[in-house]
C-alpha cells in the first residue's frame, strides 16, 4: 500500500477517480438518459453506496473531531487570554481577517451564483437520490419558523449529548463546546493537563480515521461524481467549473488585498517585501496543502527573514496554525452557498449569518490537515438544511482549493504575528509573551 502510495500520490488518485467519474457518468447520462433502469442499477447498487460508505467514514469522526479541536482550540486561546496583550490583540486580528474573509466569501456567491443554472427537473432527480433531502429540508423550515429569543435559548443545549445526535443541533453541542473550552483554560494547570492530553489524543485519532478514509477516497470520489454526472450530466461541471473559479479568484482578493493592508496600515511595512520575505512558506503552504506541516518554516522564515521576536511569533504562529484559518473560512463560507444554490435551498440572510458565524467558529475549530475543512462544512450544511452528502460534489477538486487555502491560512497567521510584533513595539517584555 505503502508503495503503491508512493509512486503516485493520493491527490493524482482521487482526480482520476472525479474524471473517471466524470467521464462514464456523464458519457452514461448522454447516451442513455438519465433514468435509463440499467444506469440506474448501476448507480443504486453500486456508485452511491461506494460514495456513502466514503462519506460516512468522515462524517463518523465528526463529533469527537469538532469536541476535541475546538476544546483545545478555544482552551489555548483561553491560555492566550492570560498572556495578556499579545493573546488578546492576536484573537481581535483573527476574527477581524476571519469575519472579513467570510464576508468577501459570502458576498462573492451571492454576486456570481455560480450553483444556479441547474433545471428543476434536475434538481429534483438530484434531491430524490439524497434520501437526507427530505428529512433536511423539514428543519430548516422549523428553523425559519423560530423566534429569536428561541434561536438564542436552543443554542444553550440542555443536554449536549442528546443535542448532537440532532440534525440541527450540532450548533448548541458547539457551543457546548465552546464553555467546555474556556472553562478548562480557567482551571488549575494540573487538573487541565489529562484533559487536554486526552483530547490531544481523540484528535490525533480522528485525523487517523479521516487518513483511512481517504485511502478509500479514489474510489468514493469515482462513485459521488458518478452518481451526479448521470444524473445532471454537463450542468454540474459548469457549475462545478465557476464555483472553483470563484473560490481561486476571492481568495487572491482576501491575499493581495486584504492582507497587504493590514501588513501596511499595522504593521507599517511594505507589503511586497513581505511576501517575498514569506514566499518559500507560501509555496510550502501551497504544495503540502496543510497549515501544521508548514509551521516549522512559518517558524523559521518569520526569525530570520522578518526578524519578528520569536517570543511573539512563535506563540502567535503556533496557536494560528490551528485556531486562525482564513482561507478556510472564506472556503466553507463559499461551498456552503454554492451547495444550497446547487440544491435549489434558498438561505434567508439570517441563515446566511448563521453560516459566516458558523464558518469563523470553523476556522477556529479546523485541523491544520489536508482536507480539514470537511468535517466542518459537512455540520454547516447540516445546519442550514443541505444534505451533507453534498460534499461529494466538490471532494473531487478540492485538492487544488485546499493547496490555494492553506497558502491563505499561513500567511493569515505570519500577517498577524507582524501586526502583532508592531503593535508591540520594542517595549514588550519577553515575559509577557511566553507561557
Ligand atoms: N488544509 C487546510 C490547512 O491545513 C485546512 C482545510 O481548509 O482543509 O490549513
């Protein structure tokens, strides 16, 4: 396996299982139409249980992932806090470049639409091949019908375990979550300890499963287009085709717009001298797909080709690498909007604020991993009412998004640690900034 893996990378794979996909779904749906009953066979016997099987093996770790990432996310801001200053100008920057780079996200769907452009009548053969529709479509009408103050009562879970296994409850066991969190960086550090190392350990086992599941990714990304190719045929790629253009095109906005200036206004230096400081994180970003991978040369570029105080940095990197994902946020903020249109679910603004709040959280909450962000897109759509089967749709080129994205989320953390490091100034005690 080990080998095999070796001579051609998992990525290659699962591309070629989207274009195979691609290719015998959407010949199939052309030459025999798309309720042909062979195809059809074909497609319930075989291609959807394959795709589900690989999208449950994801979504079975969602709940433990979420618990222990944002937990531990929240409790090392919660120790942040303390750090004083430096912690609390770090957490402001992060939701102030999160919150703008959902909005860019969000504003950018809602403009180019790219998931409209799907008929009725597909969309109905679309939405009857996802038993979840139904089901789904039912809560987010009873969301709609709910007041505020009872939208604000149900997101204190009185029972987070029996909230979790809810479809629309997953926001309350966040929030859960979230106290859980900031609750433990309160407590006495010997007390915190087991927990966190417990938790430690849920997550690195979670990230082991999704690693399972991705081996099985090829063939389960081969089966989800499958399925979708025959029964939209060339519809799908073209909304397929604008929704991947339109993340590539808003996340360089959010880098060379956004970024250069903060890098100018706060943190007062040249911003094309500082991506050239950065570039070898950014292409290390770009080709590992993963912020944690890529903390070790954040690490090293921003001591020697920045000359940011390593105290500042490399606290401010070390959190950023798991609790500060822009790229990300601007992502999910955009695939979640893209599969409601793709689906036909219209999102009121109210939804659509759910969804940036929920995206923030989610850059907080997303493991510095390739593909992260999977596992949390799958509870926003869950929560505003889209099948979370829907993933598939996009699993197959994320590859390219998630390099692009991670490239964002790196430079969001070393653009803060500048900012950070000026707002400082020299006069900062070291011992303010290290734990
Ligand atoms: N790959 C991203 C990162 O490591 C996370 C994601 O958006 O999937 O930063």
């Amino acid at each position: 396996m080990t080998t095999e893996r070796r001579r051609m990378p998992l990525h290659t794979k699962i591309f070629i299982g989207l274009l195979l996909g691609a290719i015998a779904g959407g010949v199939c749906q052309a030459v025999m139409g798309p309720d042909d009953p062979r195809l059809k066979f074909f497609r319930e016997t075989f291609a959807q249980p394959v795709g589900t099987i690989f999208l449950n093996m994801i979504f079975m770790v969602v709940l433990p992932l979420l618990f222990s990432a944002l937990v531990l996310g929240v409790a090392e801001i919660g120790d942040a806090r303390k750090l004083g200053r430096v912690g609390a100008r770090a957490l402001l920057m992060t939701v102030i470049l999160s919150g703008i780079a959902v909005v860019l996200g969000l504003a950018a769907v809602n403009l180019v639409k790219p998931g409209d452009g799907i008929s009725t009548a597909d969309r109905e053969r679309l939405m009857a091949s996802y038993q979840t529709a139904d089901a789904t479509k039912k809560v987010e009408d009873a969301q709609k019908a709910k007041g505020v103050a009872d939208t604000l009562v149900g997101l204190i879970p009185k029972n987070p375990i029996s909230a979790a296994i809810e479809p629309d409850g997953i926001l309350p066991f966040m929030v859960f979550a979230l106290i859980f969190g900031i609750a433990l960086g309160g407590i006495a550090p010997e007390k915190a300890l087991p927990v966190k190392a417990f938790l430690e350990g849920v997550f690195a086992v979670t990230l082991r499963i999704i690693d399972f599941a991705m081996r099985f990714a090829p063939i389960g990304v081969f089966g989800l287009i499958f399925t979708t190719a025959s029964l939209l045929g060339v519809s799908a790629f073209v909304a397929l085709g604008k929704y991947a253009g339109l993340v590539l095109v808003t996340l360089a906005i959010h880098l060379f717009v956004t970024y250069p200036l903060a890098i100018r206004w706060i943190a007062k230096r040249n911003p094309i001298d500082f991506f050239r400081s950065i570039r070898s994180v950014m292409l290390t970003a770009f080709a590992t797909a993963s912020s944690n991978a890529t903390l070790p040369a954040a690490l090293k570029s921003a001591d020697e080709d920045l000359g940011l105080p390593r105290d500042i940095s490399n606290f401010v990197l070390t959190v950023g690498a798991t609790a500060n994902q822009n790229g990300t946020a601007l992502f999910e903020g955009i695939t979640v909007l893209f599969l409601a249109q793709f689906f036909g679910i219209p999102l009121s603004l109210g939804a659509q604020a759910i969804v940036m709040g929920m995206a923030i959280l989610a850059g907080i909450g997303t493991a510095g991993v390739p593909g992260g962000s999977w596992p949390m897109i799958a509870i926003i759509l869950i929560q505003v009412g889209v099948p979370a089967e829907a993933i598939g749709i996009c699993l197959g080129i994320d590859r390219i998004l998630d390099m692009s994205r991670t490239v964002l989320n790196v430079t969001g953390d070393i653009t803060i640690a500048t900012c950070v490091a000026q707002m400082e100034g020299e006069g900062m005690e070291p011992a303010a900034a290290m734990s």
